[in-house]
C-alpha cells in the first residue's frame, strides 16, 4: 500500500483551521437545525440569563438510551489506512497536550512544548506526503506557576498556552484565591483557561449558585477562552452533566469538559454523548457554538477515533476544529505516533523512536 494520503486528504489536511474536514473530502458542513455551521472566524459565547425550565429538561436525559447510542460508536465506526492517518493527524492538532503531574519541572516542560511544535517525526510526515503542512497540537496545558515557562518555550508558535486555575483539580480552595489564580495565569501569558466548577453546586441542585460562580470566572477571563471543567464522574447521574454542561454554557463558558483527569473515573463516551447533545441544543435554541473538550483516560489512538466520530455524527464537521474540540491529553500522542508510523513503513516503530510525551 502506498502510504501517502490522497491529494483530496492532503488538501483537507492543509486546511485545518478552515475548509472541508479530512474525515469526509467534499461532504457540506452538516447543518444544525437548519442553521449552516461555521469553521472559523466564531464569535465567543456571550452568556444567557439562568433559565430553570430549561435547566430542569435535564431530568429527563435517558441513561440506557445514552449507553445503547455511545456504544454504536466503537462497535461499527471502523477508519483504515490512510483515512486512518488523516483522522489521526486531525486528532493531533486538536489535542491539548498536558503536563499535570506534582512533580513537573520547567525542563519537563520545556520538553512537553518541543514535542507540541513537532508532535509526529519529520520524516514520518514525508512518507504520508504532508511533509509541508505544518502540524502542531491544539494547546500545551500547565499548572499555572509554569505558564510563563510554557509561554517561553512556545514563542512565536502560535501554539496557545493553557492553565488550569481555580483550585484545580478539586475546587476547593477559597472563591477568591480562585479568582486570584485565573488573574495570575493571565498575567503570565496564558491563553487559556480551565476552571472547576464547584460540584457541591450540581449535586445540591444549586444551579443559581453554579452560574453565579462561573459567570464571575468568565467575567475574570476576559478575552482569554475559558474551559469549564464540570468533573463528570462525581456527578453521581447522567442528568447531573447535562444540567451542569447547560447552566455552564449559560454562564458564558466558551467550552464544556468532562474531568480534570484526577477523578476515579474521567472521560466516557456516555458522559461525553450527553455534554455535546448539550451544545448541540444550546446551539440550537441560542446560535451560540460552544466547544467540548473530553480529558482523563483517553490514551490509545482507536480511542480518539471514537471521539472524533462521536463529534462528526453529533455535532457535525464545523465541531472538528481546535477552536471547538479538543482532547486532554497526556499519554495519548505516543501511541497515534506510533500508528503512524505503521502506516507509513509497515511496522511499529521502536519505544526510542516516541519518548514523549
């Protein structure tokens, strides 16, 4: 088999930002209630007053109509070869690589943020003959004492540089050392935000209390893009993070994710089935197009497949773009490198050839 992707997948692949998808050459963007979806140029979520009728539709989310729907994706969705690569190069570019550990360094760092300036060998690149396009993931995501030290090392690289703030991973901390820490990581260049949300809200069914925090957070963000991280698995129901994942994008928040990937149990498909049914209903009744990020757990190249098909049949190609998805990260790179590199030599290459991340 030739390796290389076709000229109409090496198209695609140099348009990431804008232009067809690489999962469908020539397919239309997918509508949504009618209303034709946009790749790029998006205007942040504004925010809408808490709406409880709307909030309140949760109750009646269907947890075994969920799981039969989540686990059509794996069972019959089936990419190979070089449409294989091409969605696995698109999951690159929409992954935010992270380094979340107690014990990162900046040299870890440092070496987190060459990775993501060159996330795939060169010259695996020349054998699928995209060797020209330049690939680089969505974001690097630090600890907020090591954004400067991310911003540092990915100067000039346009490669945005995410912190998690507020207490991250638990929430726990004071509201106004939350606020504080979203302040400091701005002020030392980052990007991006990811916030927690203060799960006590959800499971008290105190969603005035859960806006309100948000709202506040968004409000501290500014003009920096802001993640919400909702915890899924200590939400106890399916109908918990859809209430959440509402009240959330009511709130303003430009993406809704699934975990901090500290939680026993992170990212699902069923989990994530019910966040971007969500969006696709915000969007519906406001126009507002919100992004999804899932985190924790995603770790082999097959799983990210499952999430991008995920997106493309639920919300539709417009939704697989950086600026609408993303995919947490950490261990996940090595093995779509690896991937990869089967497909351009015919054999997995040696642990030496993909030390990071």
């Amino acid at each position: 088999m030739d390796p290389k992707l076709s000229g109409a997948m090496l198209r695609d692949m140099a348009s990431m930002s804008v232009g067809v998808s690489p999962i469908a050459p020539g397919e239309p963007v997918k509508p949504v209630n009618g209303h034709a979806t946009l790749a790029a140029g998006l205007v942040r979520n504004p925010g809408l007053p808490l709406d409880l009728d709307w909030v309140h539709e949760a109750r009646f989310t269907n947890r075994s109509a969920a799981e039969r729907r989540a686990a059509t994706l794996p069972a019959r969705r089936s990419v190979k070869k070089a449409w294989q690569a091409a969605w696995l190069l698109r999951a690159i570019t929409c992954m935010d690589l992270t380094t979340l550990q107690g014990d990162d360094t900046p040299g870890n760092v440092r070496r987190l943020c060459a990775k993501a300036r060159q996330p795939v060998r060169q010259e695996v690149l020349e054998q699928l003959g995209v060797g020209h396009v330049r690939i680089t993931v969505g974001a690097v995501c630090v600890y907020h004492n090591l954004v400067s030290t991310a911003v540092e090392a990915l100067a000039g690289s346009g490669i945005p540089v995410a912190a998690v703030s507020t207490g991250f991973p638990a929430g726990q901390t004071s509201f106004e050392t939350r606020l504080a820490e979203i302040r400091a990581s701005l002020a030392a260049g980052a990007n991006e935000i990811d916030i927690v949300i203060s799960r006590a809200h959800v499971l008290t069914g105190d969603y005035a209390a859960l806006y309100d925090e948000v709202r506040a957070f968004r409000e501290t963000c500014g003009d920096v893009h802001m993640k919400t991280i909702i915890a899924t698995g200590e939400l106890g129901t399916l109908r918990n993070v859809r209430a959440a994942s509402l009240v959330c994008m009511l709130a303003g928040a430009d993406f809704i994710k699934t975990s901090t990937g500290k939680e026993p149990t992170n990212a699902t498909l069923t989990n994530s089935l019910i966040m971007v049914r969500a969006a696709r209903d915000y969007f519906e009744r406001t126009g507002w197009m919100v992004g999804f990020k899932p985190a924790g757990g995603i770790r082999t190249a097959k799983q990210a497949l499952d999430w991008l098909a995920l997106m493309k049949e639920e919300l539709g190609d417009a939704w697989l773009r950086p600026n609408l998805f993303r995919i947490g990260a950490s261990g996940l790179l090595t093995d779509i490198e690896r991937q990869l590199w089967h497909t351009a030599t015919g054999h997995y290459a040696a642990a030496r050839h993909q030390p990071m991340p």
